[in-house]
C-alpha cells in the first residue's frame, strides 16, 4: 500500500525484512509482494522519492499504441524489482461501458472491449518482461456499475451471454495468453448467480465459470475483502472462508491485523469442520508455489542482496526520459481548435475545482504570469454571481484555463462555467482541461469552448496538457471512448 512507501531503498528494507522473516519462519521459498501499481492515479510506488510517474489505463490507450504501454509497464516492473517487489495488481481487465462509474473510469483503458484486449494484453507482457507477474482485474467486469464496491454492493442485471459479448473478452484473451493471477470483484450479478452474492465469493462465478468454463489455471485472488461491498454483509472474516469454499486460492485483506488474524481462524474452524476442503486448499497451495516458483524466485539467495542503488539510478533517468514521451502523446482535444495562448500576452488564469492542482499553477507559471484559483458551487441565493475575486481576475487575464473534474457527476463545474461565460471579458478564450475522465462537458451541448482531456490530474499529465495549451506540442492523444 502506498502508506508502506517512502521510497524505493525504504521499500527494499521493508521487502528484505519480510522475506528474513519468511525464512525464519520455515517457509520453503521466497514470498510473493504484491502491490497496487496500475500506474496513472493508482500508482502505490509512485513518488518523486520512489517509483517513475507513468500514464495510467486510459492515458495509455489515448496514445494510441499498445507498444508505448508494453513498455512503460516493464519499465515500471524493473523499479518494483529493484525494491524486491514481484506482483502487481494490473493490468484492470475492466471495460468501461458506463460513463457514470465511480470506481473505474480513467483505470480502464476504454469502452471497447477489443481495445480493453489489447492493451490490456500489452501492460501484462510488460509486467512479466520485467520480472511482475501481472493479475487482470476485476473479474467478471466492474465496468458497467455506478456504485463503488469500496462502498457497497454493485448489481449488475447481466445474463453470462452479455457479459460473454462485453466484460469477459478481456478476460478471455487473458487466460489465453497465460496471465498467472486473476483477481475477482465484489459485483453481484443475480441473473447468473441467483442471488446477491458478491462474485469474489460466489462458486458460480470462480469455479464454474473462470476454472471451467473459461478454463483458467493459474492463481485467483480477490479484491480486498474489507471493501464494504463484503465486510457490510459477511465480514472480512467470514469472507475469507466464502472466498476459498468458492474456489479462491488468495484471500486478500489489505489494512488490519485483527481481521487478518480472524480470517485465518475462521479458515482453521471451518476445515476442522469440514466445510472447507483441505484438498481444495493443497490445490491453490501447489498453484501459489508456481507462482512463486516464476517470480518470487528458486531459492532464497535470489531475494537477499545489497540494494543496487546505481542500478535504479540508472534507471529512473531512462524512465523520466519514457515517461515523458509517454505522456505526449497521450493528451486529446475532446473538441476545438484550441485559441492561440501566447507567452507575452499577459496572465493567465487557472480555475480549479480542488486544491490538487499545484502541479498545473507550476506548469503555467514556467511559461507565463499567472494567477489560481479555485472555484466553488455557486450559493443559490443572489442568483448565482461570481465571487468578487473571481469577477476581478477576470478583468485583467488574457486566457483561462478551466479544469473540470469528473464535471459529469459533479453538475455545479458545469453551472460555473456557463457563469463564467456570461462574465468574462470580451474575447478573452476559455480553455476546458478535462482532467480525468472526458466525460465531462459531454452532456453541456450549450457549451462550445475548446476542450482538452490530461485522463488524470498526475503532475507528468497536466505538465503534458499545458505544452499542448501553449502551442508547444500538438494533441496527439485520441478518446478511447465514445462522446
């Protein structure tokens, strides 16, 4: 988890210390260390202290080129190697065919699930290039849901051949190609199930369909089972026996001992009592030891050594030189052209929804005298006027940049910027820097301005958007979705 990450020699400690521990403990090989890195805005060893920033799903299927994705994934797969890591939870399998997802969006790499395939396909041979086994997620497909499972259950009232001719080609092509672990999502889907049972739960789903129908072999593990979507109705605990009676060879719990400990209990009460096969569990045992076998290493001199500091030296500036180039190519005009924004004209004004955006003030005032501000839901009382501050700024700035934030499911952006339309200055242009997913003017056709999408607010993102605004570079990047 990125609260474990200061940086990677810290990292290589931590991983060391865990592995002596391991040894001390009897275990006959090395373990596996897993971790959230799916890049973009879930980036758990990313840091300027650790790992190198890369585009996340969505930005890497704007580019429009599964190789920049291959690489940028075993290129951020030797970092983690460096500091002892050996799986990530990528590449997200998901496709994203509702635009109201909460949880998903930008960590998918679009709405097609051909596309989804094939890049999908690409950030796992990246992985493993590197040394990470990779794990798709999140089976069946948490794409088209508008509830987020860290909250509460998703339902999704799909038959097995809808899912067949959407969520599962990813998927499909993946078990094809080999990929060693799958992990399975906290969704309900009752017309396949009969019930409400989460699928990381469900034997349906993990058995019948993923080890048989589709004819997976290698490791499955589920989603964290602390997610409200389970630990509301059935615990963590009791969970975790669900997740191995339904054929489930990892039980995941992310954050506390406690329920860490009781899962385990509730493991040992219910193969005592029979109901949770010790066959069953020999089974995903003899699966982990492959697993671990290809990636964790032989022996456990392959985990213990000094770490390599030139080496990741060497490497971060090779992969500063990736990512950058990476992100170039990955911002798209939603809609133009873009005004021209010159250097010299005067300053700039940058209008932002959150405090998050200092890396945008940064790149803007590089170039050109600037001013940030963040804007607020108009009060409904004095009938929605600009704050003073705002009506001022606007008296004196030659262009602004109006960044929107998932402004889809957030309406009031949108009611400001068709304030801000009617108060700005003359011709003064407005540029709309959709930030993360490009949905966000699409239901506004009253709107017209020119529009931008970065797919996520990383600092490496918005520093690309910012060279496209000010003419340095073109848009190179195409939607991956449908507007």
């Amino acid at each position: 988890m990125k609260r474990n990450v200061q940086d990677v020699k810290q990292v290589h400690q931590l991983v060391q210390s865990l592995q002596q521990l391991a040894k001390e403990s009897g275990h006959p090989c090395p373990l596996m260390i897993g971790i959230d890195q799916e890049n973009g805005l879930i980036s758990a060893f990313t840091s300027s202290t650790a790992g190198t920033q890369f585009p996340g799903a969505m930005a890497l299927a704007a580019t429009g080129s599964p190789e920049i994705a291959e690489e940028c994934s075993a290129a951020t797969a030797r970092e983690m190697r460096l500091a002892g890591i050996n799986w990530a939870y990528s590449p997200v399998a998901d496709v994203n065919s509702n635009p109201k997802n909460p949880v998903i969006g930008v960590r998918s790499f679009g709405d097609d699930p051909d596309e989804v395939a094939k890049y999908a396909s690409a950030v796992s041979r990246g992985l493993i290039q590197g040394g990470v086994a990779p794990c798709a997620k999140h089976f069946p497909g948490h794409g088209d849901t508008h509830v987020d499972s860290h909250l509460a259950l998703p339902v999704i009232e799909k038959t097995e051949d809808e899912l067949m001719e959407t969520e599962l080609v990813p998927f499909h092509i993946l078990v094809k190609s080999g990929i060693p672990t799958i992990m399975t999502g906290h969704m309900a889907l009752p017309l396949i199930t009969g019930d409400n049972t989460p699928c990381s739960l469900s034997t349906t789903i993990t058995t019948d369909l993923l080890r048989e129908k589709m004819g997976y072999g290698g490791v499955i593990v589920t989603d964290c089972l602390e997610m409200n979507a389970v630990a509301a109705s059935y615990t963590p605990q009791k969970g975790a026996v669900m997740a191995l009676q339904a054929g489930a060879d990892i039980a995941m719990i992310c954050h506390t001992m406690k329920m860490q400990r009781g899962a385990i209990e509730e493991t040992y009460a219910a193969v005592e009592n029979g109901s949770l096969s010790l066959e069953t569990l020999r089974k995903s045992g003899e699966r982990i030891a492959a697993l671990k076998l290809a990636y964790a290493g032989t022996s456990w001199a392959d985990v213990f050594g000094p770490f390599r500091e030139q080496a990741l030296a060497d490497l971060l500036i090779r992969n500063a030189r990736l990512s950058a180039e990476s992100y170039a190519v990955s911002t798209a005009l939603i809609r133009g052209p873009l005004p021209v924004v010159r250097k010299d004209d005067g300053p700039v004004l940058v209008m932002a929804p959150v405090m998050e955006y200092l890396a945008l003030e940064q790149s803007v005032a590089r170039r050109t005298n600037s001013r940030h501000l963040l804007y607020r839901p108009l009060p409904a009382h004095g009938r929605g006027q600009l704050p003073d501050e705002i009506s001022g700024a606007l008296q004196a700035t030659s262009a602004i940049i109006f960044v929107t934030r998932n402004a889809d499911r957030s309406g009031w952006q949108v009611d400001y910027l068709r304030r801000l339309l009617q108060e700005k200055r003359g011709a003064t242009p407005i540029i709309i820097l959709a930030s993360c997913a490009p949905y966000d003017v699409v239901g506004a056709p009253d709107i017209q301005e020119p529009c931008l999408a970065s797919f996520e607010y990383t600092p490496a993102a918005l520093e690309a958007a910012v060279a496209v605004i000010f003419g340095e570079r073109e848009a190179k990047g195409q939607v991956p979705v449908s507007l």
